[in-house]
C-alpha cells in the first residue's frame, strides 16, 4: 500500500525500503519531508511546495503562508525593517487563561502578535507592508494587533510611504471583547487619513478573511486584490448556512464569488503577486521634483495657444469621401470596428484592468484601470462592446448596468486622489434600459456620474470611437474636451428612436441621422466637441496602429495643456465648457 501511495517518488527510499523487506514494519519517513495536501489528499515533498510558492503542485490548492515566509517572496532580498516587533501584553476583561493562549501562540510561531509590520522594497519601490500569520491564533484582530497596523499607518502616512497589508484572519479576538471591536474603527480611521493625504493603500485578501477583518481594513483598500480561491466574507459559511437553514451555493464567498460582485480589483496567482504589486506601485510613484503651486500656473499662454492651434488645423483634416450620416451611423455600429480594449492595448503600456463597483457588481460593458503613457500614470475607462456574440452577451452589447457607471466613477475618483489624468473611450447605444437597471438605480447612477465628473481635479478627455448613445454615452464625457473618430456618431437617442417618435416611422431613420446633426463633422461646426481623428479608412484591425498613433500624438498635446493648471482651473475650464453650450 506505502508503496503504491508513493509511486512517483518511492525511488528515493526504495533503497532504504530493500533493506527492510525482510521486516515487517513498513519504513519510515523522515519527519517534515512530507506535507498532507487538505484539498487532494496525497503527501507531497515540502521542497516542491516550497518552490511552487507554497502551492499544491497536484491540485494547485493554496496552503497558508507564514508572515516572514510571504514577505520574503515578495520583497528585495535584505530590504526589510521590521517596525514594533515587541509589543506589551493586555488582557482587558482579565479573560481566564488568555495570557496563556498568547504566549502558547508566542512559543509556536516565534512571533510577538498575529501580524509582522515594517518597510520594505519591491523591485526598488519602497513600502510599508504588513503580513497577518494565521497560526497566531487564526490572526484574530486584538488591540496589540490593531495598535501595530494603526502605528505603522501612520508612519507610512508621515513618511508618504504607500501601505500593503496582506489580510489573514478569522476576525475579532473574542477573549478582548468589545476592546476588540474597537479596533475596526481604530485601523480604519488611520487609513481614512491615509487616503486623504494622498497615499496609497492595497489590501490583499489571502484565505480566510472573515469577520471584523473583513468590515474594516481588509475591504478599504484603494485596490483590493485576492489569492484564487480565499475564503473572504463578514460572517463564517457555517454561521451563514445555520442561520438560514440553507444550503450555500458552490464557491459561495470565495475570492472568484467576490470579483462577480463588484467587492475585488483583481484575483493574483501567488507567484504573480510581487510582479502584479511592483507595477502598482510604479504607476503610484510621485515625481521626483513636485512642481509647486505657483509653478504648476505658470504654463505660457504661448504654448497653450499653440497647442490649441495644433487641435484646431488638426481637427479640419478629415475627409468624409461623399458618406452620408445614415452611412456614419453604420459605420460607427461596424462589427469590426476597434473596440475600447483595443485601442487601450495600442495605446498604453502595462494596463492593469480593475473590476466592481464595491456596491453589487461588475459590468464587463465598462473596462478600466490604471496604464502609463509616456512615463505617466495615467487612468483609462472605456465602454466595451464584444466582437463575437459570446462576448457581446457577457459585454451586454456595450450597454452600461449602473454598476459599470458606479466602476467607472470609482476610478475615477481613484485617478483623482493620486493626481492621475483621466482618458475614456465612449462606446455604446446607449444605458442598458432593462427592469434590473431600473431597479438599481440607472438614472441615478448616470446623474451621480455628471455630478462628480464635473468637479474633478484632474483633466478628462473623452473620445468617442463609434457609438455616442444618449445620457449613457454623456455619463463618461463630461470631459476638458471631447473628440470623435471621423466616423463616429454622438446623439441624443438613434436615428431609429428618433424617427418611430417624431414621424412614426423607423424606416426613416436615414433621414433622421441626416437632420439629428449627429456626424463628428456637424458637432464640430457647432463647437461641441473639441477635436476629430480622422479616418482616412474605416476604422479596423488593419488601420488600428496608424490610429492609435494618432491619437497618442493628439494626447501628448492634451496633458501638455493641461499639466501646468491648477485643479481650480481645471474644474473652471470644464465647467465654462458646458456653460456656453
């Protein structure tokens, strides 16, 4: 049986084994070679483990990984400076035998307390990081817990370091009562002041995150990325399923259950997370030299009429060969014409797409994240339709849910707590206008989006690349200014709509593309939008560099205007855009 069980690897001990066949008793294995997988079962060689980044290499199953075990996957060799390794002892409600459970966990782990905090550097960027250890007492959060995650905010705070914590834990230390508790409110508060200094905070959430972990730091991060698979929720499964009296469905509260609901960025592969955490933190750099306020409005008034000279010769080198609005309008609803992502790939370098509202959902009809261009970090939001019917139906055809306008508005705010330019890619026929949509609140998600777009203090360039459908299409265009591919349309509902509600008759949609005024051109002699990108041949896989191109060098015009401005000039400059229409 022992020989069967160890089949692939029993040449290592077949020779130890020959030697015993004449015994009886079966061979030994030295203690702490093997490790028992909870998910497949088999012992596996702990080297293996150990080189697979603590990954079952059978199942692929995730074991949980020791604070100083994570750290040193993921940080430079040598880099890191442990903050408040020792910390007193309390025992708050005078708990029977707490004292003792500490220090048993204290003798089993090496540790002082349930999470290890310090600095250290990612492939050369500096961090503050903190790392729970589950086998402290399921890293429940008690005051000494707590004290050391507020402590090392707020140095990392004072020393505008960014904050990574890697969240393990089965949530409140019940032996501290409400003590504990409190400190929810005490971790969160510091990271609220974090936030509002412009620092950066990323939660990773590993397995399992529960409870009062869970309703505090580990869900307040700027972006919250999750190990495949971790247990993450407010209250247990078996809690839950009691309660209820129900059984949970399959995959219930795992990390995979979270990203369909709006509540993570992403979902890392362990051996992808240092990578994955070095390029945030790249695109989170502050420039070496911050430009002072008077500085940053001294841009020349020369140099911004050039720029606007470039846009305005620019914009009249289109030419439409003769189409019609009616051909504009097919043109634009092209099956082949490129979509956001593409133009985002082209265009962009290291996009890193984030997924949710953290309120319900998320909608694959809105793409966005954070890229660089040119050295800038810089954020990018698209409305995406699909290119195959599959894909369509999972994009919902580019037809936003208020999730996807909640998604892109939470990034939005996000590009303007860090400083970084914001560009949208407008794309769609319209709002998604099901019961479901209404239910969640469409027209106040599309009106919150105007509200807060307007008032942003960083600049806003939307392009519209095919479809601009209504107020769906305007809940990502309230921009510093707005182009148009050549053959691009942008109206107040579709010719169809137009033409069954004013003549009763959507067969005279063509005539109603015509008198809608909806071509680049026929926005652009009336000043509605600012720029065109002309389209010597329709849009397609084929002309999309020479596109992509184009637009990129029109980019660098923009964020040259404007990178000089202060963020009250830029909301004025919005704002006195839309007034004088």
């Amino acid at each position: 049986m022992l020989r069967n069980m160890f089949k692939k690897t029993y040449t290592i001990i077949d020779s130890h084994y020959k030697h015993q066949k004449d015994q009886k008793e079966e061979p030994s294995i030295p203690e702490g070679l093997w490790r028992k997988c909870n998910k497949c079962r088999p012992p596996i060689y702990v080297g293996d483990v150990k080189n697979n980044f603590y990954i079952c290499p059978k199942c692929g199953g995730y074991f949980r990984v020791h604070a100083y075990r994570r750290l040193e996957m993921l940080l430079d060799e040598g880099s890191f400076e442990e903050w408040n390794q020792e910390m007193p002892f309390s025992n708050p409600l005078d708990f029977p035998g707490y004292e003792k459970k500490v220090e048993s966990a204290r003798e089993k782990t090496g540790l002082n307390e349930a999470i290890v905090t310090g600095k250290g550097r990612i492939d050369g960027f500096e961090t503050a990081v903190g790392v729970c250890d589950a086998r402290f007492m399921m890293s429940s959060m008690g005051h000494v817990v707590g004290e050391k995650i507020t402590q090392m905010v707020e140095r990392a705070t004072k020393e505008k370091l960014p904050v990574i914590l890697f969240a393990c834990s089965g949530g409140a230390r019940m032996q501290e009562g409400l003590v504990s508790l409190m400190q929810m409110a005490k971790t969160s508060s510091a990271l609220e002041r974090h936030h509002e200094a412009g620092q950066l905070f990323v939660s990773v959430l590993t397995d399992p995150t529960t409870g009062g972990v869970t309703a505090s730091f580990a869900m307040l991060g700027d972006i919250i990325l999750a190990e495949p698979g971790a247990l993450i929720g407010f209250a247990g499964p078996r809690v839950i399923q009691q309660t209820i009296g129900q059984k949970l469905p399959e995959g219930f509260q795992r990390a995979e259950f979270l990203l369909e609901h709006g509540f993570v960025d992403q979902i890392v592969e362990r051996d992808q997370q240092r990578e994955v955490l070095a390029q945030i933190l790249k695109l989170h750099c502050k420039p070496e030299k911050e430009k002072s306020e008077t500085a940053q409005t001294t841009i020349s008034t020369a140099s911004v009429e050039d720029v606007d000279n470039t846009v305005e010769e620019s914009g009249k080198k289109w030419n439409n060969s003769g189409k019609s609005a009616w051909d504009m309008v097919q043109l634009s609803r092209d099956s082949h014409r490129p979509t956001a992502l593409d133009y985002i790939h082209a265009i962009f370098d290291g996009f890193m797409e984030f997924h949710g509202d953290r309120y319900f959902g998320d909608d694959g009809a809105i793409v966005g994240g954070i890229a660089s261009f040119h050295g800038t970090p810089v954020t990018v939001i698209g409305q995406q339709k699909g290119k195959t019917t599959k894909d369509n139906l999972k994009r919902n055809f580019g037809m936003p849910s208020p999730e996807g306008y909640r998604k892109a508005l939470r990034l939005m705010k996000q590009a303007e707590t860090f400083g970084r330019p914001i560009i949208c890619f407008v794309d769609t026929p319209g709002a998604f206008c099901g019961i479901e949509a209404e239910e969640r609140g469409q027209g106040e998600a599309i009106a919150r989006n105007l509200f807060e777009m307007s008032a942003l203090n960083v600049p806003v360039l939307s392009i519209v690349i095919g479809e601009g459908g209504s107020g769906g299409a305007l809940a990502m265009a309230v921009a510093n200014e707005v182009w148009m591919m050549e053959n691009a349309i942008y109206s107040i509902l579709s010719p169809e709509g137009f033409a069954s509600i004013l003549w009763k008759d959507s067969k005279k949609a063509p005539d109603a593309a015509r008198v809608m005024k909806i071509t680049a051109e026929d926005l652009y002699e009336r000043g509605l939008i600012e720029d065109i990108i002309p389209e010597e041949n329709p849009a397609n896989e084929d002309t999309l560099p020479m596109l992509a191109q184009t637009m990129a060098d029109k980019m660098k015009n923009f964020l040259r205007k404007y990178e000089g401005l202060t963020a009250e000039e830029i909301r004025n400059q919005r704002y006195d855009r839309f007034r004088g229409m």
